[in-house]
C-alpha cells in the first residue's frame, strides 16, 4: 500500500500537463526538466518501495517456512520421544514377562522336586511324622492344574512301569526254570525249546478264560465309563441350573435394591421440598408478622403522640370533675355509698371494689385470728404500725397457717380525687 501511495499524484501532474497542453494554442513545448527529474525521483521511489514490498515478503515467506520446519521438527522429535517411550515399555514388558516364566518355571521345578522327594520318601516307606515336615506349600490354581495333571501322567507312568516290571520278573523266572530244568536232566537246546513249547501248549488252554475275564473287565469298565459319564452330565446340568438360579436372584436382588433406594431418596427429596416449602411460609408469615407490628407500633406511637386527643382527654376529665363537684353541692344529704350514685362516674371502679372487698375480708379474718389466739397488745401494734406504712416485709409461708396482716382499706376520697371514670 506504500508503493501505491505516489501514483496518484503522477497521474494527476500528467493530467494537468495534458489540460495545459490542450488550453495553449501555441506551439507545443518540450518538458520542464526539473519535472522530468521529479518525475524520475517517484518512479525510482516507487521501485524502491516495490523492491522493499517484495523483500519484506520474502523475508516473511522464508520465516513462514522456518517455523514449519520447526514445527515438523518438533513433532518429529515428539514422534521419536513416543515411540522410544513405547520401546522402552514393551522392553520392560517383556523382561517382567521373562522374569514371571522363569519364576513359574523355578516354582515348577521347585514343586516337581519336592514332589519327587515325595513319591521317594512313600516308597521307601516312611512313616507319617516324617512326611509332616516336608509337606509343600500351597500353590496357585494353574499351577495347582498342572501339578495336578503331571501328577496323573506320574501315576499312570509308575503303573506302567509296576507292569513292565512285574512281566520282567515273571520272563526272569521262567528262564530261571527253564535253564534249572536243563541243568537238572541235561537236556540239549532242541529238547529245552520242545520241552519249553509243550509248556506253552499247556497254557493255551488257560488264555480262553483269561479272554473271558479280561473281556468281562473291559464290559465292567465301560459301563463303569458310561454311569461316570451320565452322572458327570447331571453334575453339569445341576451346576448350570443353580449358577442360573444365583444370577436370576442377584438381579432381581440388585433391581429391588435399585428401586428401593430410589423409592428413598424419592421420599427424601419430596420431604426435603416441603420443609422448604414450610420454610418459607414460616419466613413469609414472620415477615408478615413483623410489618403488622411495625404497623401497630406506629398507630400506637401516632394515637398517643396526637395532641388534640389528648386535649379533648384533659377537657373531658376536667368537665367530669366540675359535674361531680356540682352534683355533691346540689345533693350533701346523699351518702357516698348510696345507689345513686351506682351509675356515675366519679364512683370507684369495679374492680377497686372487688380489691377493697377482698382487702376488708382479709382484715376482718386476721383480727378474728388475732383475737383468738390472744396475742399480746405490743405485737398488734407492731403488726398494725407496719400496715399504716403500707406495706410488710417479704416472708416465707409457714407451717402454723398464720396470714399475714393486710393494710388497711383506701378510703373513698383517694379514688374520687384521682378522677378515675371506672373505663
């Protein structure tokens, strides 16, 4: 964009030669040369910036694919780094694995060893607190397995050998009678081989029953073979019908666990949800309950602090007073206790009375106790001075049953100077 910049400015100085060229009619004119310089100067400007452009762009290339090289270099090196990670593993792999079969291998011939001191020890007849102390140890299932079976082809191979060993000694003998009987009549080759070959007829007619008992051991032992074989096939089909037994209870086992616990946490969350709920009645109620005494507060702090009610109260007491005071003024032949004056307002409340009542039972009782008792005079009057102050210490109730002393009534004129309306 920088090589692109001076054109404009070109363009517009040729226009403009154009534009003055066309508006002369004289003759036309070369050039100015210091226009042909300046003109010279932006080309070569222009070129210089071109060159610079495509340096810049070069230079930009060239890092461009430094840093792809780098890159690939880099994920090479990663690749290599992996892969000799896995070379490494597989090399560990395999020398646990070799380390494992030679321990295996070690374990077996250990075991075969000890097997073999065995068979030894049991065949030269040793007794059973000799064998205690070289018992082997316990070994692992597979190897158990093919311990198991090497056992077996060990058993099968002493059988073998107990046979070939047996046939031996029954060859040995027989040429030991044979060689006896031709040292005894001595007798030359051919009569032993006649002599030998007339035994040997007398034996045939011995192999028909030994046919038979051996043919009747064979029929003995496939039946034998066959029973072992269908009972084998029972075992199989009680063992797969009570392993299917097993798997059908463990499912169902695990379903109705899973249903239960999500039965539970069902219940638990709906219980959680209502103490929630509650909550926030609760919350509503209190907030509820705070703005309704918020409210009552301040229709009570407004009620008592309205001057004007309290005015029309102290007018309505004082007009009260003047009534009362009128009335006594019209009426001195009326007592104060007269039912007159039931309905006015100037006399004691109800309550007032209740307690005066109350109080004049009390004193009348006391003095009816105090007098029966006969008490002493100093006493009464102690008792009668702490009455008049209006009051008595604070005492327990005793066991005797005795009531304390009761102040003496208030008079009437307490309560109809005080203005009490009874409301």
């Amino acid at each position: 964009m920088a090589a692109e910049a001076p054109e404009p400015q070109i363009f517009a100085n040729l226009h403009q030669d154009q534009a003055t060229r066309d508006m002369s009619f004289a003759a036309p004119l070369n050039l100015d040369p210091l226009a042909q310089q300046q003109q010279q100067q932006q080309q070569n400007q222009i070129q210089i910036q071109i060159q610079i452009q495509a340096q810049a762009q070069a230079q930009a290339q060239a890092q461009a694919r430094h840093q792809q090289q780098q890159q690939q270099q880099q994920q090479q090196q990663q690749l290599q780094q992996t892969l000799h990670q896995q070379q490494l593993q597989q090399h560990y792999l395999q020398q646990q694995y070799l380390q494992q079969q030679h321990q295996q291998q070690q374990q077996q011939l250990q075991q075969q060893a000890l097997y073999h001191q065995q068979q030894q020890q049991q065949m030269n007849g040793m007794n059973g607190a000799n064998m205690g102390a070289v018992m082997p140890a316990p070994t692992p299932a597979g190897h158990q397995a093919e311990l198991n079976y090497i056992y077996g082809m060990v058993e099968e191979l002493s059988r073998q050998l107990a046979d070939n060993r047996r046939v031996t000694e029954d060859i040995v003998s027989g040429l030991g009678r044979v060689r006896n009987k031709a040292k005894a009549q001595g007798l030359a080759n051919g009569d032993v081989i006649s002599s030998a070959a007339d035994d040997i007829n007398a034996q045939e007619s011995n192999l028909d029953s030994i046919i038979s008992e051996l043919s009747e051991s064979f029929d003995r032992a496939k039946h034998s073979r066959d029973a072992n074989a269908a009972l084998l096939t029972q075992y199989a089909n009680a063992l797969s019908l009570m392993l299917k037994q097993f798997h059908d209870y463990k499912s169902k086992h695990v379903a109705d666990v899973a249903a239960w616990h999500r039965s539970y946490r069902a219940q638990l969350d709906e219980a959680r949800r209502e103490n929630s709920r509650l909550r926030e009645q609760i919350w509503e109620m209190q907030t509820h309950a705070a703005r309704a005494n918020e409210s009552l507060r301040k229709f009570r702090r407004k009620y008592d602090e309205d001057e004007e009610r309290f005015a029309k109260r102290v007018d309505d007491t004082a007009l009260r007073q003047e009534v009362r005071f009128w009335k006594r003024m019209a009426m001195p032949e009326l007592e104060d206790d007269d039912p007159y004056w039931s309905g006015d307002d100037d006399i004691i409340d109800e309550a007032e009375k209740e307690r005066l009542r109350e109080l004049e039972l009390r004193a009348a009782q006391e003095q009816h106790m105090v007098d029966s008792q006969g008490e002493d005079s100093d006493e009464q009057h102690h008792l009668s001075s702490m009455g008049m102050m209006g009051g008595i210490a604070m005492q327990r109730e005793e066991s005797s049953g005795q009531i304390l002393p009761i102040p003496p009534p208030r008079p009437l004129s307490a309560a109809s100077s005080t203005g009490s309306t009874g409301r």
